[in-house]
C-alpha cells in the first residue's frame, strides 16, 4: 500500500543532512530512522543522530536543544 503523498517527506536527517543513496539504502532507513512531526513538518532523524540525541528525543526537546 502507498503511503498517502500528503505523509510523504524527502529522507534527509534534519539533524546531520545525511540521505540514503540508493533505493535500498532508502527502503531500509524508512525503518531505522526516526521520524516526527516538529513545526507542523515532517522530520527525520537518522539512525546515528537517533542514538546520539536519544534523551533529548524522548525528553521532546526541540531539535535546537540538540
């Protein structure tokens, strides 16, 4: 099933400006990363950004906190 193209947000880490290179790569951090909504938008965060940041993240600072 296709995600609605409403939901859909180009995959770069709002953190590092990482984005995968492949359509693997692509289909693969889809799972891995995470992602949340921060100022009504769509926003990634890769799966290094995501271990460094993981208290802020869980804590809900914003991303300028970190």
């Amino acid at each position: 099933m296709d995600e609605p193209t409403a939901y859909r947000s180009e995959l770069v880490c709002g953190t590092c400006g990482t984005s995968p290179t492949t359509p693997d790569a692509e289909a693969a951090a889809r799972l891995t990363w995470s992602h949340g909504i921060e100022n009504a938008r769509p926003q990634w965060t890769c799966e290094t950004c995501s271990r460094t940041y993981l208290r802020s993240i869980e804590g809900k600072l914003d991303s300028s906190w970190w």
